[in-house]
C-alpha cells in the first residue's frame, strides 16, 4: 500500500512540474517603437510559402515571413470563408525580422468598413 501512494504521488508531481505554463504573453503597443501596416494571411495556403500545416504569414517590404509570437488561431477560426486560409487581411504589427521569421511583439487586425 505504501508503495502505491509513494507511486501516486510521484505521477502527481511529475506531471505537474512538466506541465505547460497556458498563459499567454500579451502583445501590446509601444509608442516608442515603429508599427507597419502589413498584409497578414496563411503563408501555405495563400503565398504558397513551403511549411507544414496552416501557419501565419506576413508581407512586410515586399517579402512574405512567417510569424513566431502570435498564432494564426489566436485571430479566430483560419478556415472560415474570411479566415486568413482564405483571406490576406491588413494588421498592424510591430516586431522585427529575426532570421528569416517576423517576431512580433504588437499584431492587431485592421478592420476595413
């Protein structure tokens, strides 16, 4: 018995320590830095850029760079019929090229009228 309470109580830690941090680091503007109006998109699905899966994409200065610090889902459902898989929106964004990604730290959909 001692055994299995020692057994349980081991899984219980284990599992908590490696469990992934969910919160999310919010993005927000900062007046300091420069922000660019963008179009953003599926970078596979619409600037047939070579990846796996549905991964969102921007054009900044005539070039298409994938993006790390937000997610295409974190900007609703990429599939729907106005979803970025099927859609190139206007975002602005501030961030910087990092390789041959755009690392964000601000990414805001425009809203066209």
């Amino acid at each position: 018995m001692k055994h299995l309470v020692a057994f349980i109580l081991t899984m219980f830690f284990l599992t908590t320590s490696f469990a992934q941090n969910g919160a999310k680091k919010k993005l927000e503007f900062d007046k300091t830095k420069p922000s660019y109006e963008v179009e953003a998109t599926c970078g596979n699905c619409m600037y047939k850029m070579e990846g796996k899966g549905c991964n969102l994409a921007i054009k900044f200065k005539g070039k298409n760079y994938f993006v790390d610090g937000t997610n295409i889902d974190d900007h609703g459902d990429a599939h729907d019929k106005e979803g970025f898989c099927n859609a190139i929106k206007k975002a602005k964004v501030q961030g910087s090229i990092v390789g041959d990604r755009f690392l964000v730290t601000y990414f805001e959909l425009i809203k066209i009228e």
